[in-house]
C-alpha cells in the first residue's frame, strides 16, 4: 500500500508564490507516475502536472509557465512551485501516484490553495 500526505497549502495574494510538497509512505518504490491534480468548486478535477520517474513532464495549458513540478526519486516525493498565482488557481491540490503493472492509483486527501480576487 501507498500513503501520499500533501503539505504546505495556504492563502497567497495575487502575483504571490506558494510551494507544496507530497510525502509517499509504505511500498513507495511501486510508483511510477507522480502528479498534481486540483479540484475547485463546481468543477472537475484536472491535472496540473504530472511527472514519470524518469522526468517526463506534462503540463495543464493554464499552469505552463507559472508551476514548476520537482520529484525525488530516492523518496518519490514531489513538490510544486507555483508563481504568479491568480484567482483561478484557487482549488484543493492532489497528489496522485499510480502503477502501470496493477493499475492502481493513489490520491493524498488534498490540500487547500486560496488566492482571493
């Protein structure tokens, strides 16, 4: 089993930064692709970015530019430096890891990022 636990969540102006970071616990070495998701009122869920333990990266159009996605593979452990943040990056942020061989997903419970008009 995989636990993920997001941490680092906050209220920022507009124009402000903010970084999270997503901590793996239990049979960590089974995960291959890590990411964020996030979820703001009365939308889906869509990605933020995603990265593959070998660095590949995909970003959502609305964060390309402004979020840099880091990941250690020693702990499969990531982080999101997020800058120039706008209203509309308002939404609870997931981390997500999966495995290709049991096609299992695992979601951390989310932690809120606010950024008022």
């Amino acid at each position: 089993q995989v636990q993920l636990m997001e941490s680092g969540g906050g209220l920022v102006q507009p124009g402000g930064s903010l970084r999270l970071s997503c901590a793996s616990s239990g049979n960590i070495f089974s995960i291959d692709d890590m990411g964020w998701y996030r979820e703001a009122p009365g939308k889906e869920r869509e990605l933020v970015v995603r990265i593959s333990a070998g660095g590949r990266t995909t970003y959502g159009d609305s964060v390309k530019g402004r979020f840099t996605i880091t990941r250690d593979n020693t702990k499969n452990t990531i982080s999101l430096q997020m800058s120039d943040l706008k209203p509309e990056d308002t939404a609870v942020y997931y981390c997500r890891g999966d495995n290709r061989e049991t096609r299992e997903d695992y979601w951390g419970r989310g932690t809120q990022v606010t950024v008022p008009s």
